[in-house]
C-alpha cells in the first residue's frame, strides 16, 4: 500500500471522532487497513456500526478474516 494514501486517509480522518455513518467503501478500506492494526479505535467504531447495519460489509469482513486465518496459518507453516 502506498504511503501516501495512508496519510492522505489518516487526514481525512481528522476531525470528527466519531463518523457514525461511513460509505460501503469506506469501510472496505478500513477493514483492508485493519490487517496492521495501528488503527484509531474511531475508526474501528465506525466499521463496527456499519456492519451492523450493512449486510454486504458483514459478509465482506468475514470474508477478509477467513482469508488472514489462512495466511497466518501459511506464515506459521513456512516459517518453520
Ligand atoms: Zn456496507
């Protein structure tokens, strides 16, 4: 991912604390920027809510952890 777009994002971001109601394509991009996990609990929260509320993300975000198991558990595997 390239930096600028994380600072572009991370200023964006700025400001309001809390975004209650994010676009599908926000939280796609949020969730996909989950995987280091440095990101605010703002953040975090307004993916959270969304889900709630969007069967789409629901399913995508599950979607997204079955994916990371199966590379972890790749990682762990080659590692060794
Ligand atoms: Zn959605």
């Amino acid at each position: 991912m390239p930096a600028g777009w994380m600072v572009r994002c991370a200023r964006r971001w700025r400001g309001d604390l809390i975004k209650l109601k994010i676009t599908c394509r926000e939280a796609t991009q949020i969730t996909l920027q989950a995987e280091d996990r440095t990101m605010p609990l703002a953040e975090r929260l307004s993916v959270r809510l969304h889900r709630r509320i969007c069967s789409n993300c629901r399913r995508f975000f599950r979607q997204v952890q079955l994916m990371r198991q199966a590379s972890a558990r790749w990682r762990q595997y080659t590692d060794e």
